[in-house]
C-alpha cells in the first residue's frame, strides 16, 4: 500500500506549506516506506509515500503529464487491458506502472475513468492549469481517503492521522461522534471520519474541486438483477471469477505470499496461487496465526466451529506451500493493543486487531505483499446472521445489538431510547439504498438488505483494520 496527503487552496501560496506537509507526509510513513516525493504549486501541494510493488524506477510519484498530477494508492488488476485499449488510440507509455495507466486514463477519459478501473484505489488528480481537483475512491472502499474542507479549499490524507497533523485540522470529537465510537463501533456511518472537521470519501465516490465549491457524487452502486443461471451455472460462473481475481492479484515484481487460516476462503486463494507459483517453477509461501495454548483452551462457537490449526496443516501439505506458523501469546497481544489502535486511528476490534498487527509485523520482515481471504462471509454470507431467523430478521446492525448497554457505558450516559434513536437513523439510511426485485419474498428482501449493511458497514471496518496494518497487502 502507499499513502497519499495533499492541500488545496486558491487564496494562499501552497509553496510555502513545505513544513505542514512534511509531516502529513512523516505520518504516512509506514504506508510507504521505499520512496517518497512531493509536487508543489501556488495552489497545491501534493505528497506521497510508496511501497514499492510494480515497475520500481517508472513508478515514481507524483506523476505528472498533461498539466496533471496524480498521487495515487492502489492496485489496477485490468491494467494491461486499459494500456491496449489506450495505445490503439495513440496513447503513449513510458513504463508498465498501474499510476501511469490510471494518470493516462484520466487525461484519456476524464472523470468517466473510474468506470473503467477493476481494482482498489484512492487517488487525486491536480490540473494545474483548470485549478481543479479530482479525488476517487474504489467500488467497495479498501483504500482509504479523509478529507478536510477548509475556507479555501481542502485538505486530504491517507489516514486521519496524517491530516490531523495539520494545523488547519483540530483533533476534536463532537457528542456525535463519541456515539458512533460507543454506540455503532467498531463499524463508523458512511462517509464519516468521526472527528468533527473529518469526513471520508464513500467507497464508489469520486468528487471534484474547483473555486466553485466542492461537489461529491456516486459513480457505482448495488443493483438487484434476475438470477437466471442453474445452480451447474452459478458455480462454474463463481469459479471463474475467483480464478481470474486471484491470478490478476498475483502480479508483482516484488516477493508475495498469502494468508491462510485453513478456512474456505484462504483456502481456495492459496491453492490458487500455488498452482500459479508451480508453473512458473516457485513455491508459494503460507502464513497463518495461532496462539500459545488455543489447543487447551479453545471453545467452538458459531463464528469458528473449529480450531484453525488443524485445517492449515492440511491444506499446507495438499497444496505443497511453504508454510510458517506465527504462535502469538496474549500478554503480546495486551502490549500491542494501543500501537494497533493507532494504526487504526479510532477504536476498533481490540484483540483481533492487535494479533493482526503483530502478525503482519513478522509477514513483512520477509514479504511486502500478501493476499487474505478477507471479507468473503460478507460477500458469500458466511455469518451466522445470514442463517439464523432470529438474526437475520433483527430490526438493527447485527453485530451490535447490546446498544442500551453501550450507551450506559459513556461518561455522559445517553438514555436507551436516544442511543436507540441515534443507531436507528444510521441503519436506516443504509437500508434505503436497498435495490430489490418485484418478485423478492420477504427473506429475498432481508437478505438483500442484510448485504448492504455488510457491505457498508462491517466489511469497512474489516478492510479498513487489514489495509491499514498488512503493510502492502494485495
């Protein structure tokens, strides 16, 4: 992963916020360890810090041309697609970087270029000579990108904590805010970057600046459609997509690995990628997590029936991986609660985020980039909630039901109906955005309502906890 920071502002000299946005820049520091650079006018300043994966010496950033700069964060999985597709209409190429694929396909396409990218991105493009501002985020949200509206411009960042290093940008959280930490955590609404002068670009949004004002808008969302294929069909068409999501995921001119807890998901994308590493005459390496006596003390659940390590053992062996096994021990993961919490910059899942963190610690000393199975039970409803009535059917978040309990825990205690009141309107509005069919029965519905919220809502907090600590994590 990379990060990126910038600053625009049509009444002041940009050129001397040298300083400022050193320390954005600082703060973004381990998103992009390998290089970094900057590009400055009178009216923006642009920063970014790169882990470098793909084309080392023609990838450098900000990219310039045209009379655009770009400063970007992500992964194109169509790029070579994008490049042909460019070249036929006399598009020239310096190198086989996924920036400049994105750059040109701005020049090339303008605004309507994010249609066309598959893959997980966040970046913005500065035309100097318009003096306007485009920033994009892709379809599901898994790179990050704050803002900060400001008298004359704006200001955005990778990461809260980076903008936060802004003088401009004050660290100070509003009774709104503390209910969405307490009454919606770990999850956040959409959009929003709970400090009170933070928001955050939704997933499938992009939005242009100029002196005019600042204008946000929707390029993409969910819609219902017949499902028409046999149940032969659909697992073929499934499989199909999976394939070619993992081998386009697999491009790197940097060492890669891949995550594997033994589960469905890890699974299959770990046997993928072996049969790719095999003929190509490597091996793949595995990672998976354990803890020191889960063996004695591990009880099944609904979420995890089983313990991981014996299902490793086994897919490791049948796909012929090089497998590590990281054992964590909780007074580790005790310590390590308050440098992931910062990672994270707000609250989150406490444990799991620190094992996380510690984990991708001992990943990195040997590989940048690795590829997880996360967020599968989201999209192929592997939770619990998806099956059981009861839960499925619960009119709130179903990850967080115990919400008069949590408002009690505030400093100032907000009464049950309020705190009820206030997680209703943020469930609402999700649900709003649901498409459905005429022909949906009333489990089609839920269903399809449960999606979204999954989608919106617990899912964004699971990307956003593994983007931000698996450092260069495809």
């Amino acid at each position: 992963m990379c990060g990126i920071a910038g600053q625009i502002g049509f009444e002041q000299n940009m050129r001397q916020m040298s300083g400022v946005m050193a320390k954005m820049s600082a703060a973004l520091a381990p998103r992009g360890p390998d290089a970094s650079g900057i590009y400055n006018d009178d009216n923006a300043y642009l920063v970014h810090r790169r882990l470098i994966v793909i084309d080392p010496e023609n990838g450098a950033q900000p990219m310039s041309s045209g009379g655009c700069t770009l400063v970007y964060n992500g992964e194109l999985y169509n790029t070579e697609e994008l490049r042909q597709k460019m070249k036929m209409r006399g598009v020239e190429f310096t190198g086989h970087s996924d920036t400049e694929v994105v750059l040109k396909a701005f020049l090339t396409y303008g605004e309507d270029c994010v249609k066309l990218f598959n893959g997980i991105f966040a970046f913005a493009v500065w035309a100097s000579r318009k003096r306007k501002l485009f920033l994009a985020r892709d379809r599901i949200g898994v790179k990050p990108l704050f803002y900060s509206l400001t008298r004359d411009g704006i200001i955005f960042a990778s990461e809260i904590k980076a903008l936060l290093k802004h003088p401009s940008v004050k660290p100070v959280i509003t009774e709104d805010g503390v209910a969405e930490i307490m009454l919606i955590g770990p999850a956040k609404r959409v959009g929003s970057g709970v400090f009170r002068d933070i928001s955050e670009i939704p997933a499938a949004h992009c939005a242009v600046l100029t002196e005019e004002g600042f204008r946000l808008r929707s390029y993409w969302e969910l819609k219902a459609e017949p499902h028409t294929e046999n149940f032969t069909e659909t697992s073929a068409h499934v499989r199909e997509l999976i394939i070619d999501a993992v081998k386009r995921q697999l491009v790197s001119d940097v060492p890669l690995c891949c995550f594997l807890s033994g589960g469905l998901d890890s699974s299959v994308i770990s046997a993928i990628a072996a049969r790719e590493f095999e003929k190509r005459g490597e091996r793949l390496s595995t990672w998976s997590i354990d803890y020191k006596y889960n063996h004695q003390n591990f009880h099944a659940s609904s979420f995890q029936p089983d313990e991981d390590a014996p299902w490793v053992k086994r897919m490791a062996e049948f796909i012929g991986s090089d497998h590590t096994n990281v054992e964590l021990d909780t007074p580790a993961l005790a310590d390590a609660l308050e440098d992931s919490t910062r990672a994270r910059d707000l609250p989150g899942m406490a444990d799991v985020d620190s094992s996380l963190y510690l984990f991708c610690g001992k990943i990195k000393e040997r590989f940048p980039v690795a590829l997880s199975g996360e967020c599968a039970d989201e999209i192929f409803g592997g939770y619990p909630w998806y099956h059981r009535k009861e839960v499925l059917f619960y009119d709130g978040f179903p990850w967080s039901t115990a919400v008069p309990e949590r408002a009690a825990l505030m400093k100032r205690p907000v009464s049950a109906g309020d705190a009820e009141a206030y997680v209703r309107r943020s469930y609402d509005k999700c649900i709003a955005k649901t498409d459905y069919l005429d022909s949906d029965d009333e489990t089609a519905r839920r269903m399809r309502e449960m999606f979204l919220l999954n989608m919106d809502y617990f899912m964004a907090t699971l990307l956003d906890c593994r983007v931000k600590k698996k450092k260069g994590a495809a």
